[in-house]
C-alpha cells in the first residue's frame, strides 16, 4: 500500500474514532445523572420557601440509586421546572459535604441524614422553615402510586407551612 493512502486510511480511522468518542461521551452526558440543586442551606432554602408559603421538599439520595433516579427525574425534577414545588434540593446521604441545618449549624449531608432517621434512598422530606417535618416523608418508591403519594405529601406539607407561618 502506498505511503500516502496509508496516512489517509490511518487519519479516517483516527477521525472516526474521535467521532465515535464523541457521540459516546455526548450521549452519556444526555443519559447521565442530572441532579437537583443541592441542599446546601437549609436556613436559606427555608427562608426562601417560607416567603413562597412553601414547604422545602428534600430528596435524599445517594450515588447508584436508579430510584432515586426515577424519583428525581419523573417527579421532582419535572415539577421543579414547571413551578409546582417552589424548592427542591438533594442531598446525598453517603457524602460528607458541609450542610447548615435549619438551625444555623454546620454538619455533613451524611451526619444530618442520620440525625433525621434516613436510612432508605430515595426519601422525600417535607420540611417548614424551621426544619421540622411537615408532612410524612415518602420512604423508597411505590411505582404504580408515587405521583398520587407525593401530590397527597405536598397538599399536607402546605397547609402544615400555611398553619405555623
């Protein structure tokens, strides 16, 4: 085979290459993990609700969860975007990242999981602007029911806010 169509069939392999890396990586960014924003502080995302008259909802997930997944991306995600639940953060219950609980303390998103007696992902938390609980927190993922589940927690968790202003 002559030098030069050797260097060209050698550059078509390599710019096939390069494009197949880049669909590959491309369609894993879109089939990637979007996460909430990330419950960070819950005096400010409290603060923020409260002048909403909204409760905070509070996903706590953790790395691998495929429900946690489907949680986040058909029902919380969905009705962030569309303005149905006025503040949504997530918070990894296996990572040690600062969070400033509700009363003004820093901890650990793992630390502050514990302390709220999180030990299944995903559950949903419902909290007013002083991080109590407002409504019963959804625990795991029922398919068939979990947008009837999660509509009936938010109608208690607002009129629980609306109740303590």
């Amino acid at each position: 085979m002559p030098a030069n169509v050797a260097l060209r069939a050698s550059a078509r392999l390599c710019w096939l290459s390069a494009c197949a890396l880049v669909a590959a990586t491309g369609a894993q960014a879109v089939a990637g993990t979007t996460h909430l924003a990330a419950a960070t502080d819950l005096v400010a995302h409290g603060a923020e609700a409260a002048r909403r008259g909204e409760p905070v909802v509070v996903l706590v997930s953790m790395p691998g969860c495929s429900y946690c997944e489907a949680v986040r991306r058909n029902y919380l995600g969905p009705q962030a975007a569309a303005g149905e639940i006025a503040v949504v953060r997530e918070l990894d219950m296996t990572a040690d990242t600062p969070l400033r609980d509700a009363d003004g303390n820093l901890t650990t998103a793992r630390a502050w999981a514990r302390t709220h007696q999180v030990r299944v992902a995903p559950t949903v938390l419902f909290l007013d602007r002083q991080g109590r609980a407002a409504a019963t927190p959804l625990r795991g993922v029922q398919p068939d029911f979990y947008g009837a589940y999660l509509e009936q927690a938010l109608d208690q968790a607002r009129a629980a806010v609306a109740t303590r202003h």
